[in-house]
C-alpha cells in the first residue's frame, strides 16, 4: 500500500495526542509548554500533507505564518514563567493555585 | 516498497519514539532531557517535510524551531536552576481523565481519517521551494496583509517580553 495523506495524518492524529497526554500529566510548567510545542507541530505536518496531496501552497503558507507566530508565543510564554517564578520561587502547577477559590 | 516509502516509516517512528520521550521518559525526569528529546523530533519532523517536497518548510523548521526556540527554552531552564523533579504521588484521577480523554480523541480522529475516502491527487507534483512560497507569498497579493500583521505581532511580542522581564513587576 502506498503511503498517502492517511498515513501522514494518522502520524499528526497520533503525535497531537502525544501533546495532549503531556499537557494533562506533567506538572511542570516548561514540560507541559514543550508538550504545547508537540501538538502545534503536529497540526503544522497535517496542514503540510493536505497541502502536498491536493496540489496547492496555501497550507504551507499557513504553516509559515504558524511557525512565526510560535515564535512569538514561545517567547512571550518563556517570559511569563520566568515572571512567575521569580514571584513563587517554583515551576510546578500544583503550587500555581493562587486563582483556586 | 518504494524506498520514499521505507523512509515515511523511518521518519514516523522516529517522530514518535522521541515524542512519546519528551512526554514521559522513565529514566529521567529533568527538563533538559525533555527539551533535547523535543529538539531530536523536530529534526524527525523535518524529514517528514522534505519527503512531502516542502524544502523551505524543512529548513525553517530546523532553523526556528531546533535552533532559536530550543535554544530559548533550554536558556530558561538553565536560568530557572531546577531541581531534579521529585517524586510526588501519582495522580490517579488525572491519569484516568487524561487516558480517557486522550484515548477519546484519538479514536475520533482514526475514524475520520480512515473511514470516509479523503480527495486526494493520485500523483503530487506540487513544490514547495523558496522560489514557490515566494511567489505564492509576494505576487499573489493574498498574503500581504497577513504578512504585515505579523511582522507588527513579532514587534509587538517584544516589546512585551521585555517588559514582562524587567526586575520590578508593578
């Protein structure tokens, strides 16, 4: 069987729940933001592959503009848990709970 | 099998294996072994990219990602002095909900994917390169306000982190 745009799917399907798994599991901050970091890589593979199997760019121009905002997200994200952390002195979201009635 | 066929497969499990790593690695609990696994299935990503012909995608995924995001990441960890992670007591309730949860979606998604038929061109000859995405990005006229928009977000974004580090938080 040839590989087609199922194949690649199922490897994004299988790497977003990958991510989501993280997200709900670790309690630490910067593991979690790497597991965000996993799930909007595998959108971008999934917009790649309709991209490549219906013959036109505009997915890997979303994927662009994406990539560019991450950046942006990352570093924004970054700032606000070095912020976090100097004010409580922890990374881990069980101690985050100052928003817990 | 064809041998871009052989390389798909390669590329897939590698994708995953260091994936699945970066989630949950049963010999280390450090940040940093996270952050390198993450780098290593970026780079396993990116030959995905290539064999779907998006060169460019390619190497702006190992420059941004592998290079100045993993670079910024590890930075902060550094800064940060974390401990070894210690053991806490496992959460079951947050095991079972993330299971459930995870296991839901993904069933989801297989049956999407493989159930109806996808449209699909039985031979795909579109390029990705950097003279394509050009032309697609700067004649078509499409993409030029998106284009600016971001370019004021990136600025916008730094303006931001450097307020958010300075030393007093008012």
């Amino acid at each position: 069987m040839n590989v087609g745009l199922e194949h690649y799917l199922t490897v994004s399907a299988m790497l977003f729940c990958l991510g989501l798994l993280g997200v709900i599991l670790r309690r630490n901050v910067l593991v979690i933001y790497m597991s965000l970091e996993l799930m909007l890589n595998a959108a971008n593979l999934a917009l790649v592959a309709f991209s490549r199997f219906n013959e036109n760019l505009t997915g890997q121009m979303m994927v662009f503009f994406i990539i560019t905002v991450a950046a942006a997200e990352v570093a924004v994200g970054l700032a606000l848990i070095v912020a976090l952390y100097r004010k409580r002195q922890s990374a881990h979201v069980e101690d985050l709970t100052s928003l817990k009635l | 099998m064809a041998f871009p066929d052989i390389l798909f497969y390669l590329f897939a499990f590698l994708t995953l294996l260091f994936g699945a790593l970066v989630v949950a690695n049963p010999f280390s609990r450090n940040p940093v072994t996270s952050a390198m696994f993450l780098v290593l299935t970026i780079c396993a990503m990116a030959g995905l990219f290539v064999l779907l012909n998006a060169f460019f995608l390619a190497a702006v995924q190992i420059l941004v990602y592998a290079g100045a995001v993993m670079v910024l990441f590890l930075f902060v960890i550094m800064l940060l002095d974390l401990k070894e992670e210690q053991r806490r007591k496992i959460n079951l309730f947050g095991i079972v909900t993330g299971m459930g949860s995870v296991l839901g979606l993904g069933f989801l998604l297989m049956r999407t994917i493989w159930g109806g038929d996808l449209e699909q061109a039985a031979n795909p000859s579109v390029i990705g390169d950097t003279k394509a995405l050009g032309l697609e990005l700067f004649t078509k006229g499409q993409f030029l306000l998106p284009f600016e928009i971001v370019s004021v977000l990136l600025l916008v974004a730094m303006v931001g982190v450097i307020l958010l580090s300075k030393k007093e938080l008012k």
